[in-house]
C-alpha cells in the first residue's frame, strides 16, 4: 500500500493488539464499554510516514490506572505521539475513550498508577483505521 493515502481516509495509526480476548483476560476491563483493540501512534496524521503496515512486534504493559469513568494500560510504544502511551481498556457508558489521556495524567500527578513489578508483553500489529476498518496489512 502507498503512503499517499488521502488525508481524510486515515482517522489514526495504530499498533494493534493481535489477541484482544488474551488481553482482556489478563486485565479484566472495569466498565461496560470495553476496548483493548490498539495503542495509539498517531491521531488524524496526514500520512503513513514511517508506518510499517502489517510489521508485528511486542509491546510492554508496564501499568494500569482506573477510575470510575475509565480504564487503561500503560505501554512502551516508543512510535506513538501520545505523552503517556496506553491501551484503553474500558469506560463507563457516555464517556469517550479519549478520557485515558486525561486519567492517566491525574494518576500520575496523585500517584495513583499501578506499575507491575513485572512488565507484561503482547503482540501487536502495526496498521491504521480509516474510521471503519483496521488496515494491518499490505
């Protein structure tokens, strides 16, 4: 695939999660909205620049953080633009998965992270959404 895809046709890139019943079953989500599908890399990037569609690695899960709106790993994904790279595991009915950026960073000001002694390894998919479909390979 060419990396000269409309603008408007990537909504986010991704390292996505291979096996998210596996992920979910390590991390049992706390709310009824659950994810797990994808560490974010990029949010509405104009182009696939240094995105290797399809490439599969590990990803570490170092922490979590919930509260009674959301819930989200924190992850090593040294692509990814975000300040606090996550995987957003669950939220509360009416809330946005957008809240794990705003939950991570008032656990971390409070302290209120749980890092795991030992970090956690899952196999991702590296790809972008459009919107409506994950594009994990070539």
């Amino acid at each position: 695939m060419e990396n000269n895809i409309e603008k408007m046709s990537i909504s986010y890139t991704a390292e996505f999660i291979k096996d998210i019943p596996k992920l979910l079953k390590m991390f049992p989500p706390k709310h009824e909205k659950v994810f797990g599908h994808h560490s974010t890399i990029a949010f509405k990037p104009s182009n696939l620049d240094g995105i290797n569609i399809g490439n599969e690695s590990m990803i570490k899960i170092n922490g979590r953080v919930f509260d009674e709106k959301g819930d989200a790993l924190l992850v090593d994904n040294p692509k990814s633009n975000n300040k606090n790279p996550h995987i957003t595991l669950s939220c509360s009915k009416g809330i946005s998965p957008f809240y794990s950026n705003e939950l991570i960073e008032k656990a971390i000001k409070a302290g209120k992270v749980e890092y795991f002694k030992n970090s956690f390894e899952i196999e991702v998919v590296e790809g972008y959404s459009d919107g409506v479909n994950d594009i994990i390979s070539k």
